[in-house]
C-alpha cells in the first residue's frame, strides 16, 4: 500500500511496518541475552560472587539514569543528514555488535578474579551505554512515522512480534546453542520452557485490532494480566507440591499462560507515542527522543532491579548461583560463540530497519532541550509518570525470573531452601507484580477518543500557522 496522508495521518505499507520492526528483533538478540544470560555467565563461569553481580546490574543502570536521558537531548536537538532518530541504527549498531562480542570472551575464564570483575565492571557499562543509542531513537522512529492510532496499533503489533522472536530465539536458542557446542544432548524441556511463554506473543499481538474492539484499551490488559495470574498460580501449585518433570505438558501449559499475562509489557510501548503526543499538545514540541529515553530509563529500571534483587535475595535464602551446580553448560568457548552469531545477525537487522523506516513527522526544537526543562515535562506530565510506573513493575516482572527458569524443570535436584528460592521468583514475586500493574492501568486516562481530538487541534495549529 503506497503511502497517504491527510494531516499527518500516513497510512504504512508491511514492508515499512516489517522493516521498522526487524530493529526490534535486532536489539532482542543482544538485550535478551543480556537479560536471562549475563548474571548466568557472570556467576556459574566465571565464578564471580554473586553479591557483586548484584552490585554491578544496580550500577551500571543507575548510570544509565543519567545516561539515556542526555542521549535523548542529543537526539532531540539534533537532525542527521541519514535521519533523525534512524541514523543512529547505523552510527551505533557498528559499535554495540563489537560491544556484544566482547561481553563474553572466552580467554576470561583464565584470569585472575581482580581481573574478571575488571573486565566485567568495564565490558558491561559500555554495552549498556552504547545499547542507549541504538535503543532510543529507535523507539523514537515509530512516534515518527505516523499520528494515526490504528497505523500506531498495528505498528506496535508488527514490532512487538519481532521482538518476541528474538526472545523466543534467544531464551530456546542460547541453551540449544551451549549444548550443540560442548556436544551434550539438547534438554529440550529446559530450552522449551525458557520460551514458551512467547508463544502468545504471535498470536495476540496480530490480533490487536480486533481485541482492542472486543474489550477495549483497558479492558485487554485486565483480560491478559489475569490469564497470567492463572498461570503463576499453577506452576507455583505444581512445583511446591508434584514432580515437575512428571507434569511437564501442565507446566509448559501454565508458562504459556504466565506469558499472556507478561505480554502486557510490549503492550506498553503503545502508550509512549499517547504520552508524546500528550506532551506535544501541551507545549508545541514533539520530544519523542526524550520520552523514548525517559520510557528507556524505566524499561531498564524495572530490569535492573530485577538483575539485582534476584542474585542476592536468592545467595540470602540459600541459593549462591556460583557454588550450586549450574542448570546450563559452563565451557566459555560456548557461551562466547552463541553470544556473537546474535550480534552479528542483530546488526544485520539493524542494517534493514534502517533501510525500511520513513520519518514522516519529526520537529527539531528551535532552542536545545535543557535537562531543566526535561524534568518540567516529566513533573508536568502525569501519563508519561504512570507509564514510566507500569514500564518499571511489568518489566521488573518479566526479567526477575527469567535467569532462574532455567533451573524450575530441574527443581528436584536441589535441597528443599532452594527450591523454594526458585519458587519465589519464579512465581510469587511476578504474580504479585501483575497485580500492581493492574491497579497502575486502571489509573491511566488517556481514552482513544481523547487521542484523536489532541491529534486534529495540533494538525489544526500546523496548517494555521502554515497559512500564516
């Protein structure tokens, strides 16, 4: 479908759509590593305490607190000749694949344990920092290419289902991948429970047009996290009281569930450019750049408090992820290969988002944004601070089990303190979560019909001030 517009309400083809999204997946094959893996390798191969794993995941994201948001300044008070915001796939995606490769190098292992927290303390901040560029912008990119909120919609869905294929590929392959290369037998539960709580992802997400219809904004996320609920209570119910290996088509059946109610979490993206807009109707600017990087903080927030709860709570119960017995092979030569086959093909995503995107609507402020005046929208603002609350529990949620998953289908094999250490993070703590992110939902007001009348007054105040 070629291209129409009628006040900045463009219509966009799927290959717009789809190339827009191939940058999503491109980030999920480096993030999700990061997410479910790092702590993993961090802790069971290199050996390091993890107490300060902890310590590292806390602040390294505190640092990106101040970070992100000076990105987003950058971006937004400045205009590329590649693009605004999809320059920056090029411009940081070279150095974020380099970065990637040299998380996890297999030379390491043989270093001395002053060494290794060095090169872990250095090789992780700069990911992160790096990570920042890419990752903002382009969440920028959609805020960019059209005001209509169904061509928002589906441009939401389109991204949301590449995301979750590199997670599906990162959470099944990384496991699959370690086993081909030390050259074990594949534990195929294992691989597909760290996964299938995806596998929702591809099926609602195609289908929010219709479910938004069905139930309402509202209505679908009460409807997801509740089925998630379901889920969280049944894996707790058969881990605390039956074999789980004997009960693996229920338990794989439950994750699905956890999954619909985690998928809430994508869903969110969709707010940001609501609250874009929001700011643009108040003040006559579109800091997309700067939203993108505040959502950005928050998104990492939720994940960071994730990466350092889980580690020490779980060494304070009983579970020190370094002396147990780790659920995952442990040669570095594996863990380093998986990791750069992701990067490698993540930029080559990268390369065809950049080619696939077209900036429609993008303002370059007439004087710089100040980090003043970054935090006078952000206080004035109270979507984007409810937004920022949900991106914060939903995500916390999503990644607070997820480097333990793949010790729940061998729960049996650990002494009794341990199994309940992974109970609790793999189900009481995220269902209590979803909770929380309900009542956060419910105190969201922006309704669709307010959207389209803010959208047609600024569409109004351009074509006048055009006419002048």
């Amino acid at each position: 479908m070629a291209n129409e517009v009628k006040n900045g309400y463009y219509k966009l083809s799927w290959g717009q759509r789809i190339g827009f999204g191939s940058g999503d997946l491109a980030q999920n094959l480096i993030f999700q590593t990061v997410a479910c893996f790092l702590m993993l390798y961090l802790c069971t191969v290199l050996k390091i305490n993890p107490g300060f794993v902890s310590g590292l995941i806390l602040a390294v994201r505190l640092l990106d607190c101040f970070w992100s948001p000076v990105v987003g300044k950058y971006i937004d008070n400045h205009n590329p000749k590649l693009g605004k915001y999809r320059a920056y796939l090029l411009y940081g995606g070279i150095p974020l694949t380099v970065a990637a490769c040299f998380l996890m190098l297999p030379t390491v292992a043989t270093w001395s344990m002053g060494m290794k927290i060095v090169y872990a303390t250095v090789s992780y901040t700069l990911l992160s920092m790096i990570y920042s560029v890419v990752n903002i912008p382009y969440g920028s990119i959609m805020a960019s290419m059209t005001r209509d909120n169904d061509e928002v919609l589906i441009l939401t869905s389109t991204r949301m289902v590449c995301a979750n294929i590199g997670q599906i590929v990162v959470q099944a392959g990384f496991p699959i991948g370690l086993a081909m290369c030390v050259g074990i037998a594949v534990d195929w539960n294992q691989a597909v429970f760290m996964a299938i709580g995806t596998i929702p992802a591809f099926i609602i997400l195609p289908l929010l047009p219709v479910l938004k219809k069905l139930f309402g904004k509202k209505g679908l996320y009460y409807l997801l996290l509740c089925v998630g609920l379901v889920g969280f209570i049944t894996l707790f119910i058969i881990g605390k009281f039956f074999d789980v290996q004997n009960c693996n088509v229920i338990v794989q059946g439950a994750k699905v569930l956890t999954g619909v109610g985690l998928l809430v979490g994508s869903l969110m993206w969709a707010l940001v450019p609501e609250v874009i807009t929001d700011a643009e109707y108040r003040t006559g600017n579109r800091p997309a750049a700067t939203v993108n990087a505040l959502a950005g903080v928050a998104f990492k927030a939720g994940f960071s408090l994730a990466g350092f709860i889980t580690p020490w709570v779980m060494g304070l119960i009983g579970f020190n992820l370094a002396s147990e017995e780790s659920a995952l092979p442990t040669d570095p030569k594996a863990w380093f290969t998986v990791t750069c086959i992701f990067a490698i093909v993540g930029f080559v995503l990268l390369t065809l988002c950049f080619m696939g995107s077209k900036e429609n609507i993008t303002t370059t402020p007439e004087k710089p944004v100040s980090f003043k005046e970054m935090w006078e929208e952000f206080k004035a603002n109270k979507c984007l601070q409810l937004v920022l609350s949900i991106f914060i529990v939903v995500f916390l949620a999503s990644f607070i089990s997820a480097p333990v998953n793949a010790y729940y289908t061998h729960l049996s094999d650990y002494n009794p303190t341990v199994q309940n250490a992974i109970l609790i993070f793999t189900t009481i703590i995220p269902a209590i979560l979803l909770i929380v992110v309900g009542y956060l939902v419910f105190k969201y007001p922006l309704t669709d019909e307010r959207l389209d009348e803010m959208n047609k007054e600024i569409e109004a105040k351009h074509a006048a001030a055009a006419q002048k």
